[in-house]
C-alpha cells in the first residue's frame, strides 16, 4: 500500500473534493470501506488459504459466474492500475514526455518479467523503507516550510465530492489483500492473516492522512489538483526546493516497484482464468525455459502500453478504482455468507464500494459498466462456464 498511490491520487481526489475538509474526510471514508474489505478478505482467507483472491471466494461461496466477474473486475481494474504507475513514473522523472516514459517502463517491466525476475522479499523492504524516508522528508518539509496556503483551503464540502474522491483515494489503499492472496504460502493462515491485514491498513492510514495534512498546508486542495505531481510540487512550494529530486526518485522507484508487481500479479491471474477456459487458452502457456506465463505477460504489457499511451493519470485512477471496488463488492458479498459477527461489516463493505464505485467520475463509471458488460458476455460463450462441453470431450459438461 505504501507506493507509488500516495504519490499521485492525492491531485485527483483534492480536485473532487473540492476542499481541504473535504479530501480529509473523504480519505477516512476510503479507509472505512478498505477496512470493511479488508476483514472481509481475511474472514475468506482464513477459511478459504488458496491463492487467487476474490477470485476463488466468489466461486467457492456465491458461485463461479461471481468468481468469474471478481477475476475479470481484478484483471481490467488492475491493468488500469499498472498504467497509472507507469504514467506516475512519467510524471516525476520527465513530465513534458510523460507517455513516452510510461511506455518505456512498461516495456522494459513487462522484459524483466518475462524472464522471470521477481522482487525479492529484501527488495521490498528497501523499497518501503526509501519510500517511508521520502514521505518523512515530505512532511517535515511541508510542516516545516512556508506557513501559507498557495491556493486557500477550499469551500463547501459536498456529499457528492467527499464520495468522488473517496473512491479515488481507494486508489492508493489498494494492496492490503495481498497477504490473503497469498494465503498457501503463509503460515498459520488463520491467525497470520487476520492480524496482518488490519495492521498493513491502520499503518498506511496513519502515513497518508500525515502526508495529505502537510500537502495541503502548502498547496491546499486547488494546488493538489493542478499538479501533475504533488509531492514534488509541495516541497518546492515549501522551500525545499534540494528536496525535489529526492521526492522524484522515491516516487519512481516506488511507481516502478507496483508496476513490477501489478503486470506480474495481473498475468497470473489471466493465466488462472485461461486454464479454466475463460480466457483464450493460449494465454496459459508456460514458458519452456524461464517458466513464466510469457503469453499472458506480453499481452497484459501490450494493453498497458496502449493505455498508458492514451490515456491521462487521472483517468487511469479512476478506472482502477471502479474495478477494484467491484472486486471488493464480490469480497463482501461473499463475506456475507458466513454469517455470524462480520456480516453486518459485510454489508458495510459492500454498500461503501457500491456507493464509491458510482460516485467516481462519470466517465470512469461508464468505460468501467461498459468493460463489465464485455466480460459478462465473454462469460455466456466461454467454455469454462459450467454446462457447457470441455474442448475436447464433445458432450461432456465441466463439473
């Protein structure tokens, strides 16, 4: 969670809240839904300790075709994802060819993917520690620096705007369930998972609404919103203008570090949806040698690319987040059927990203209902849809 999110997201959501009230009060509404979701997968984790997230808890609790929609939710919210990272490392490192850098990145990842390099468990923790170094220096800076407000705090705060850039900063929450994705690999799932997860998401809150309050004391909210990037923008205006290539580097090793594990993540997914005949089979292949899914690698890299060539951050934010919050919408739902104390936060988790998901940019939600709407077809002539014949045993029904 602590990435390349709270890099850029903050500019999106200042702009729909519209003040500076108004972005603090919409980042608490996100943290509320993400932890509704949060227990939501570790509920299902515990109960259910195979990879695939959602994924699988759809199939297993409320049926495969709702299984089926949370993979294909995961897979175009996160592709969606992985060129905001890209257009964020754009932003920071060469803002006049944004695009052009993006591309680059996704080439160059989507490379380094293909022969199977993974980031170490190691590398991770120095990623974090240099992006939790750069986020400390930010604040200080700010806190430090200019008393003023560029721009002024803002006006009225609007139910509509606080829901609007709620479910744009749901952006960068955005990795909490990755513990119980891993839920094979993690021991002692049941109680591991539970504590993690809640642990992760308090931590990350703590750290953001720390960097939303510096950010705005030095740009406000109309500031936020007219920077490409931010973080940069705020320590220049709080005189600590030494400071802007460290921020620059830290959100480019950040951004560059979830790209890494986004296109890695969403591949896999598109692998698992290919073996079980929802995707063409041909993404399933498995390369001789280095072992990867390079077919689901390359075209996972090859849609991120175009995406990242045409379309703006923003735009990319918001389109994330509508997928990712059906994803979670499905988590609770399924949560929901476990009954006992979690369901009444089940059914919290599941009208908070109801109520987020349309409240996002108008624009996102229709590109979003219209990509569902794909999938939803796919699903009806996909030979993985229960009843109909396995390719290559004419007549015979998948279980």
């Amino acid at each position: 969670m602590v990435g390349a999110g709270i890099f850029v997201a903050l500019g999106p959501a200042a702009g729909a809240a519209g003040s500076a009230a108004g972005l603090l009060t919409a980042l608490g509404a996100a943290a509320v839904v993400a932890c509704a979701n949060a227990t939501a997968s570790a509920r299902l984790a515990a109960l259910h300790p195979e990879s695939g997230g959602t994924y699988v808890y759809g199939r297993e609790r409320l049926g495969p075709f709702w299984g089926y929609l949370a993979g294909w939710a995961f897979v175009v919210g996160k592709t969606a994802s992985c060129a905001a990272m890209a257009l964020t490392v754009g932003s920071y490192l060469w803002p006049e060819r944004a695009h052009a850098v993006a591309v680059a990145s996704v080439v160059a990842l989507t490379a380094v993917n293909y022969r199977g390099v993974q980031k170490s468990a190691l590398l991770t923790r120095v990623v974090v520690a240099g992006v939790l170094a750069v986020l400390a220096a930010v604040v200080t800076a700010c806190l430090a620096g200019s008393p003023g407000v560029r721009y002024g705090l803002g006006g009225e705060v609007t139910a509509g705007g606080v829901l609007q850039a709620a479910g744009l900063l749901f952006f960068a929450f955005a990795g909490y369930a990755r513990i119980a994705t891993l839920g094979e690999e993690v021991r002692d799932p049941a109680r591991t998972i539970p504590r993690a997860v809640p642990l992760a998401l308090g931590l990350a809150l703590a750290v953001y609404a720390l960097v939303a309050v510096a950010a705005l004391g030095v740009l406000g909210p109309v500031g936020l919103t007219l920077s490409p990037a931010p973080l940069a923008d705020a320590v220049r205006a709080a005189g600590a203008a030494a400071l802007v290539p460290v921020v620059a580097a830290g959100a480019v090793v950040a951004a560059l570090g979830s790209l890494l594990s986004l296109v890695l993540g969403v591949s896999r997914t598109v692998l698992a949806m290919a073996r079980d005949g929802f995707l063409p089979r041909g993404l399933a292949a498995v390369h001789p040698v280095f072992r990867v899914p390079h077919r689901a690698e390359l075209a996972v890299g090859a849609v991120v690319a175009v995406v990242a060539a045409t379309a703006d951050v923003r735009g990319a934010i918001g389109f994330s987040s509508f997928g990712v919050l059906v994803y979670y919408g499905i988590a609770n739902a399924s949560a929901w059927t476990l009954g006992g104390r979690g369901r009444a936060l089940a059914l919290v988790g599941l009208a908070g990203c109801a109520a987020l998901a349309v409240a996002l940019p108008p624009g996102a939600v229709a590109a979003g209902a219209g990509v569902l709407a794909v999938g939803v077809v796919a699903y009806g002539v996909s030979p993985g849809r229960p009843g109909r014949p396995m390719p290559g045993r004419p007549g015979r029904p998948r279980p």
